[in-house]
C-alpha cells in the first residue's frame, strides 16, 4: 500500500491552440453535461467519505513513457493533495493477465473504489463480478472496456479518440497538400484506442483527402523502440514514403530516429501523432513532425473529483469526455513547456 496520490464528451473540439483554464488541467467537453448519469442508487452501494475510503489504482503499462509517467503521478499526487491515505496502486507492466489478478486482489483486500487504466477493452468479466458483489465503483480512465456503464462500470474518464484520429487526418492532410502516401504506425491491438484512434483517421483522410493514399501499417505497440524498427521496415519497403501518422508519441518519436538514420532531413516525411508530450512537441520546433494532438493524461483532479460526487451521493456522467487541444508550428515553440 502506498500513501499518495486525475474531466465527460464533445466529439468535435478541435481546441486548437487554446490552453486549458487552468496549465495542463483536463477539462470536461461540454457535451458530456446532457448525457446519461449514474446514481448511486442505481449503481448500488452506500455513501462514504472518500477522504477515508480504501482506494485502489490500477496502471496498465510500466512507467516507461510520459504518459504513463504523468498518469501514475497524477492520480498519486491528487490523492496526497485530498489527504487519501489508503491507496493502493499496482502496476501490470502490460501483461494482462497479471493486471485481472491485481484488481481482484485490491477486491479481496477491502477497496471501496477503484480507478483503472485498462491494459485492454474485453475481458474483465470476473473483475465485474467481484466489485458487483461488493458495490464497488469502478472507474475506468484512458482506455474504455466494452461492458456496460452504470452496471459493470461507474465510468469512463477519457479521451474522444476517433476524434483525435480525425484531427490527425485534418492535419496530415494539409502538411502534404492533401496528396501523398501515408503509412500507420498503430497501436497495441485489443483496446478501443487503437481502433479508433486508426478508424478516425482512415476515415477522415478518404473524405478530405481522397489522393492521399494509406500504404503501410504495422503495430508498433505504442512504444519507441517498436515504432523505430517498424519505421526502418516502412523505409525499405516505401522509400518514397510521404507521411507517417504515429497513433502516440512515443511511436512517431521513434519513426523520426528512424528517418534521421536513414539520411531523410527535417520535413522530408511529414510526422503527426496523438498525446502531446514536450519530446514531440519540441519535435514540431525543430522541424521533424508536422503536427501533435493532445491526449491529456492528467486525470487525477478529474477522477477524484467524481469519485467523490458519486460517493456523495452526486449522480456523475456515465462517459466524461474530455477537450484535447493540439500543437502545431503555430504554438509549439510558445506551448511547450505546457505539454507534458
């Protein structure tokens, strides 16, 4: 157990360029505001006090990249800012199995809520079962399981990712003059993210762009060594190659080694990613990547906040969507140090 310590939907924020109100916080789409809600009578359970409740967080992924870093940190730092002291927070390191075993045992150990960052979006039937049969909230953050809210889930704090895609296409789609061959740098497969975030853009592209032509993709499992040897395998195989959509930074960041390896120079391939971390923003000043969209993973504040209204009594959106903005050469080199 560790004493430490993270807003619902608008699927057509573009919030480009515009800094939340307050430096880095998440903020909740306006949209979300009219969507279902979950009380918690209809949830089941009873009311308590967050501040002396056992809470548990489950990170799906090592702390190996700045999401994962800014998330974990998040969620612990809010929690010793509201005086939480009994957190428990376990790591998966991206096995699965070993995260279904985690959440089950903060379960058996007497959590009374819980904040999840699913490694992937099926397979969480028996964690369910076990919460269902003791009214345990469930939060999930980032990455959504395909279950039913207010049932075998309270909520889901997160992203509209088919909309990041979408923003990436917009944005691919000027850097090359709306002509060109792009390739897809996609994600770890078995989570709506990767899903959407590549249906999003496929979609977007054909419809504003119809001659820029996707000829290449190949997971790179969300991480830099991975997106670099997919990239070298893109280099070979489509030396021609004009645009690369990495679906997060991490990926694009090492698709952009890869391209300064193989003598390619600043602006040769045009990079677009989704996360907004400062390597890939400053990426963007320094000539290498065209444009960032942002997937804000500060949700401490944001999952506090409503864990403590449904506690309370408080019925909370069954999906909060958060407003990403997105960095590009017009605000880069003056948005920087905002990205994280």
């Amino acid at each position: 157990m560790v004493s430490a310590c993270a807003k619902s939907e608008d699927s057509g924020s573009s919030n480009s360029g515009s800094a939340p109100a307050s430096a880095g916080a998440q903020v909740v789409a306006s949209a979300s505001a009219s969507g279902p809600t979950c009380s918690i009578d209809q949830y089941g359970g009873t009311k308590i006090d967050l501040k002396t409740a056992k809470v548990g967080f489950s990170q799906s992924e090592k702390e190996a990249n700045p999401f994962r870093i800014t998330e974990t940190k998040s969620i612990k730092d809010e929690a010793a800012k509201l005086g939480i002291t009994k957190l428990t927070a376990t790591n998966a390191n991206s096995e699965f199995n070993k995260q279904i075993s985690d959440v089950e045992q903060m379960i058996d150990s007497g959590v009374q809520v819980l904040v999840i960052a699913p490694l992937n979006s099926d397979g969480w039937d028996s964690v369910f079962a076990k919460a269902s049969a003791k009214h345990i909230p469930i939060i999930t953050i980032d990455r959504k399981i395909n279950a039913t809210a207010c049932k075998d889930y309270l909520t889901f704090i997160g992203s509209d990712f088919a909309e990041q895609g979408k923003r990436a296409a917009d944005e691919m789609a000027k850097a090359l003059g709306n002509k060109g061959k792009v390739a897809i740098l996609l994600g770890s497969p078995g989570n709506n993210v990767t899903t959407l975030r590549t249906s999003g853009f496929k979609d977007e592209i054909a419809k504003v762009a119809p001659d820029v032509k996707i000829v290449f993709e190949q997971t790179g499992n969300f991480a830099r060594e991975d997106g670099q040897k997919v990239a070298e395998q893109l280099l070979q195989s489509n030396p021609d190659i004009n645009g690369i959509y990495g679906e997060n930074d991490e990926m694009a960041l090492g698709a952009i080694t890869a391209l300064k390896s193989a003598g390619k120079k600043a602006g040769d391939v045009k990079v677009v990613s989704v996360d907004g971390t400062k390597n890939a923003v400053q990426a963007i000043v320094d000539g290498w990547a065209s444009a960032v969209i942002e997937s804000n993973p500060r949700f401490g504040p944001l999952a506090f906040d409503t864990a403590s209204k449904f506690l309370s009594g408080t019925p909370v959106g069954e999906d909060i969507v958060i407003q990403d903005r997105q960095y590009d050469e017009g605000n880069a080199k003056t948005d920087v140090n905002s990205a994280y």
